[in-house]
C-alpha cells in the first residue's frame, strides 16, 4: 500500500517541502515585505500583488536552504518552471492564510508567543547556564538575517496566527471504521481480466502516404516545420575567477596571510579519546543525578588503581550506546565537535592521561586521551602558491559586490556595446553561434543553458533595438550579460526540407487511426461472438498490482459495471492506441490483519483529512480573489 511515497520518500520530501514548508530562514519565518520594489505582477491576493522580485527572492531562499540540507541534488531541478511554480504557490498560500487569519480576528497572545520562541532550538542555544537570554546574541544571529528582536518576534507571532486558520480542520475531521473499510476495500478489490491492445505500431507498416496526403499535411500543420529563432550573440561573465586575474597581492600581504593561517591550523589539532558515560539528564530529580555521579566516582576509584581496565570497564559500565562495545573510543576529533565541558576537559589533558569526573548536559564523563594528532605545518615558500590563490580569491570575493555594480551600471548605462564594461573590468568578450530559446543539452554547464539569460537575449530590448542585456544573476558571484550580433527570426522550412519529418508524422497519425478504428471494431464484433475474441491470457489485477498494464485500462476495468459478467469495454490509450477488455470476475480484496487494518483506517483519516483542508483552502482563494497572473516563471 502507498508504494510510491515508500519508494520515493526524498522526492515527496522535496515536493512537500517546496509546497507546504513555511517560509522560515533561521528560526521559522521569513517576511517578504521588504521586497517591494518595482516588478512584474505574478499573482495576487484580496487586491495585494506579489511582484516578481518577491518571488525571486523567495525563490532563492528555497534553492540556498534545500542545497545546504542536500548538497548532492541536481541544482538544474531548482531552475525548473515546476520549482518555481512551487514557490509562487507557497507564497500565495501564506499570503491567502495571512489575509484570513486577520478576518478571522486570529490574534496570539504574548504567553504563546513565549512558548514558541522557547521551544525553539536556536533560541535555546543562546542561553545562559542560569536560564536566562544572552540578548546580544540574540541581537546578533537575527542582524545576520536582516531581522531586529521586535520584527522577528512579529513574524514568529503572525505565522501562529496563520496556522489557526487550517488548525481546525485536522482537529475536527474524521471517518468512521466502516466507511473507512468499505471504501478501501472497494478502491483495493481485484478483478480478472483479459486484455487486447491495438498498437499504432502494429499498424504502420502497413500505411503508404500519398504526396497528396503529405502536402495537405503540410500544409495544415505548417507550424510544426518551422526553424526556431536563432541569434548570434557576444557576451561577458563577471565572476570571482576574473576578478582574481585582476588581484596582485603583495609580498608582505602573502606573509601576514601566512602567519594567520598558521594560526588557523594550529587549531585543526585533532584528539583521540575514549571515555566511560553514566546518564543523568539534566532534568532528572537531584538524588538520581547523585546516584550517577557517585557511580562515575567509583569508576574513577577503580582507574585509579588499575589504569589498564579503561576499556574493559568502558565495555561493561559505559552508557554511550555507540562507543561502549569499542571499549569508550570515540576516535579523532577536532575543537567545536564536541560539548563544550567534554572538549575543554579532552584538550587540557596530556596523552595518556585520564579526567576526574566531567559534567555535561548528557551526564558525568570519564575521559582518556590517547592520542594527539598535529596538522602538517609547511614553510613560507611551501605553501607560497596555495596562499596566494586563497588571498586572491578572499580578495576577490571583497570586491565582487564592488565590481557587481560598476558591471551591472556600465551595461546598462552604454547599452549600445559590452566594449566599456570589458574593458574596465579586464573581461574576455566571448561568442556564442546559433543561440536558441530553449537550453539544450549542448550547452549544458554554459551561460546559454540559462533560462533567465536566454529570455534577456530574446526580448524585444535585445532584438529589436540591439541592446545589451540587463545583468543577469546565473549563479552565485556570477553575473553575464549579452548582445545579439546576428538574428534570425522563426522561419517555416519548405515540404522539401522536412518531408521525411511529414511522412513520419502522417503515417503515426493514420497508423494510431487505424489502431483505434481496428479496437473499436472488434469491440463490436466480439460483444456478439465472444467466442471469436483475440484476447490475452487472464490476468488478475488491482491498484495494487498493476501486472505492467496501462493505468488507464486498471482504472477501467476496475470501474467498469459487473452486474453482468464478462463484461465488455474498450479504452483510448490516446498516442498509444486502444484497449479492448473483457472483465471476467470480481475477487475481493483478500483478508487483512488487525495491526494492518487499524494502519489503513487511519491513512484513510489522514486523506479524509488532507482532502477537507484542500477543499478549505480552494475556498478561501475564491473568497480572497486568488490571480496567477504570470505565464512563465
């Protein structure tokens, strides 16, 4: 049951997640209200507009977010229309939430507000051993999300507001136990059938076009034929890498440089250690943590006298699940991996030395050191050329913002040449033949697999008044922008071009005609002389087992009327012809366990659920006036 979601469990992830993940950045909300400035309208909301800008920037958020959580995800999937679409359907949908939430008067009172920000776990880092708030650094982590406490706080308090609004309905939704069983049995029930499929394929050879039939075609479908527009363009990339070409970095630069990354290495010492772990939650009443603590003690006691038990004791007392077998090992480890108490503990020793007892917040610890391990530290003239190419990129990362906008201005500015722009910034002006609209697989990992770039190159600014670009983002520190040398408009090719390309496609289109026509007829014929039926071996199928047959002819068979059996039925397999089946039986769905049965009632609650709340929602978009107003994303 539900095998795709079991099976797919990282793409429903995304696709849920680009759907229905509240738009949060650090802790849980992200306003857009900032993001106002002029734009293209791509939906609105009870008369407010979403402008393009807004979208882009929600767009990115979501792109940088799911690359950080999934490194190893195809970044091309995030460029698609279907992501971006996800994104405008999530901000329409907070923005629809929003807007009922303040009809329906849904306010949160500061006590609820409070226990939301404490039960937050970013907010619980910056805690003090006594309980209380570090408030400059709370200060601090919002200022690096453009966030001030009061804001932060309001967003955190309008997004419980909005979730009242679809609260309800998951609270109060059920399905009793026997609509439940009879609905799943019914959607789950099997049927025998045999099947007969009539395959355009099986049909063509036999079909031979007249030059008649191929010029009425033609003619007909003359759009089909036609040469996509082209352009010949030249353009610029503003990126660190040309940036870094531009950097010449001193000597005496070079040796500060060096002298800090000492520094930075010196901290990457790494430290092996074992130890031994009795629990004690923090939380836990005052006798059973001194009950633990006491147990360390008398562990410590039994070190003490014989060193040599560490790992024999470790394997037998140790509450650590994953290191306890290993005798405590916990294997090299660098400052930051650990709690802090443990590491201050762990770097203080010298090798071979064991802690007294060490507190955290997992218990009480005992710690041996058992090996240190030193970073490689080169020369100044050793690691000469790698230190350069750090500092010219550190510096050239510095100035990128800089270079960004004398880019962006100069383009625009003198729009009529990419000369100015290369010139000041030392840029190669490049070339690129026979651009398209549409990325291809050839321009895979180049500027002309952009989207966004070959929508600038293809406007009207573009080709018409020859123009450059806008500055168009491809990527992170990446900038481009092109100007169009030469173009070509869309063009119909003459039949004699394309003739081969007609004949293939008249003889498909008679061909699926024929198999159609061929279906439909022995539909007729064998409702009447059954005993004449050219039909496949019997196959027992269900929406569980499909047994490689079409969906379509499933669901017909399964929705097909029984009341007299066989039961007669043919299916448009649309581009793959037509389906004729005879339903022979019904069998019903076979006997469940309880455990099973229980599991399925409450799936079943759970899609009752989801389909009320989606019925919800559509209502409240007609209510508040929802307008895409954006084609293309």
């Amino acid at each position: 049951m539900f095998d795709f979601v079991r099976k797919h469990t990282k793409i429903m992830q995304f696709l849920l997640f680009l759907l229905i993940f509240p738009s949060f950045v650090l802790f849980g909300l992200e306003g857009y209200s900032s993001m106002r400035e002029k734009g293209a309208v791509v939906a609105s909301v009870n008369g407010a507009d979403i402008l393009q800008p807004e979208l882009d920037n929600a767009h990115k958020i979501q792109v940088d977010r799911m690359r950080a959580a999934m490194p190893n995800l195809d970044a091309k999937m995030f460029d698609s229309s279907i992501a971006k679409q996800a994104t405008l359907d999530r901000l329409v949908r907070e923005r629809v939430l929003q807007v009922a939430a303040q009809k329906m008067h849904l306010n949160v009172s500061d006590q609820r507000l409070a226990n939301e920000l404490q039960q937050n776990p970013n907010i619980a880092g910056l805690r003090r051993p006594d309980g209380s708030l570090d408030m400059e650094r709370y200060r601090q982590l919002l200022g690096t999300q453009g966030l001030t406490p009061e804001s932060f706080e309001a967003q955190v308090r309008a997004d419980l507001s909005t979730r009242q609004v679809m609260a309800g309905l998951g609270i109060t939704s059920f399905a009793t136990a026997a609509l439940a069983d009879l609905t799943l049995n019914a959607f789950y029930e099997k049927r025998q059938i045999q099947v007969a499929k009539f395959s355009p394929s099986d049909f063509a050879t036999q079909i031979k076009p007249t030059d008649a039939q191929l010029e009425d075609y033609y003619k007909v479908n003359s759009d089909k034929f036609k040469s996509p527009e082209r352009a010949d363009v030249e353009f610029v990339i503003l990126d660190l890498a040309s940036i870094q070409k531009t950097i010449t970095v001193p000597e005496s630069e070079l040796k500060t440089f060096y002298e800090q990354n000492m520094a930075r290495l010196a901290n990457l010492e790494e430290r092996r250690a074992s130890h031994i772990l009795i629990n004690a939650d923090k939380a836990a009443p005052a006798a059973e943590r001194e009950k633990a603590r006491a147990k360390a003690l008398e562990l410590l006691a039994t070190l003490k006298q014989s060193p040599d038990k560490f790992s024999e004791l470790a394997k037998k007392f140790s509450q650590d699940t994953g290191s306890a077998n290993k005798g405590g090992d916990l294997d090299f480890f660098a400052r930051g991996a650990m709690v802090k108490p443990f590491e201050d503990a762990t770097f203080a020793l010298k090798k071979g030395d064991t802690s007294d007892i060490v507190e955290t917040e997992f218990g009480y610890h005992i710690i041996r050191l058992t090996d240190i391990k030193q970073p490689k530290q080169k020369s100044f003239e050793e690691s000469r050329a790698s230190l350069e190419v750090d500092a010219r990129r550190q510096l050239a990362q510095r100035k990128f913002a800089e270079a960004a906008d004398q880019f962006t201005n100069l383009v625009y500015e003198q729009s009529d040449s990419l000369k100015p722009a290369a010139e000041k910034l030392k840029l190669e002006i490049q070339q690129a033949k026979g651009v398209g609209t549409e990325p291809t697989p050839a321009a895979s990992g180049t500027a002309m697999n952009n989207p966004k770039f070959l929508a600038a190159i293809f406007s009207s600014d573009s080709i018409e008044k020859k123009r450059n670009t806008e500055a168009i983002e491809l990527a992170p520190n990446v900038l481009a922008s092109a100007r169009v040398t030469h173009y070509q408009p869309a063009r119909v090719l003459p039949l004699v071009e394309v003739k081969d390309r007609v004949r293939q496609q008249v003889i498909s289109q008679l061909a699926l005609e024929r198999a159609k026509q061929e279906g439909q007829s022995s539909l007729a014929q064998w409702k009447t002389a059954p005993d004449k039926a050219k039909l496949a071996y019997s196959v027992v199928v269900s929406r569980e087992q499909k047994q490689q047959i079409p969906d379509a002819v499933i669901e017909a068979a399964l929705r097909a009327n029984t009341q007299t059996l066989p039961a007669w039925l043919g299916v448009d397999l649309g581009g793959g012809g037509y389906a004729v089946i005879k339903v022979e039986k019904i069998l019903p769905r076979e006997s469940i366990n309880a455990q099973q049965q229980m599991r399925e009632r409450l799936q079943y609650m759970q899609w009752w659920a989801g389909a009320e709340e989606a019925s919800y929602y559509r209502w409240l978009q007609d209510k508040f006036k929802v307008e895409i107003k954006s084609s293309r994303l």
